[in-house]
C-alpha cells in the first residue's frame, strides 16, 4: 500500500482504522499499534463509495462498537451500517 484515507481510532486507541481506496487493493484495514499487526476489515473494490468533495478519498469512519461506516454512492448520498463479524 502506498497511500491511505482517513484515520479512525478504536476507543480505547489500541488500533487505528484507515482505508485504501486510492489503491489497486481497496479496503478498510484495522492497525493494532503494540505489534503493528494490520488486517483487512473490509473489502471495498466492489462497493461504489461515494467520493468526497475535498480529494479523490471516501469518508470512512467508525460508529460505537467499531462498526466501520462508509457513504455509498448511489446518487442521494445514504449512509449505510453493515453489521460485521469479526473475529
């Protein structure tokens, strides 16, 4: 990966949440900071995001629970909430 989107930190700041829609591997990866383990979240290369008004980027963030959020684009600007298992 050489570029990322926007930055979420966990509550408790032990991982921060970032996406990659800029690159050829889109997604939403999760980074535990006290042993630099990175894993994919979510694989984004299918979802049409929508893209923001100040770059090229999507918004994506995190709602309670660290659920991640991102706008899809479908023409009114929804948001949608996906319910995740996580391991």
């Amino acid at each position: 990966m050489n570029s990322f989107g926007y930055l979420a930190w966990s509550p408790d700041s032990a991982s921060v949440y970032f996406n990659t829609v800029l690159n050829g591997d889109a997604g939403y990866f999760r980074l535990r900071i006290s042993d630099a383990k990175m894993e994919k979240v979510v694989d984004l290369k299918k979802i049409r995001l929508y893209r923001d008004q100040f770059g090229p980027s999507s918004w994506t963030g995190l709602r309670a629970g660290e659920i991640p959020l991102f706008p899809r684009d479908i023409s009114t600007q929804e948001i949608y909430a996906f319910d995740l298992q996580l391991p």
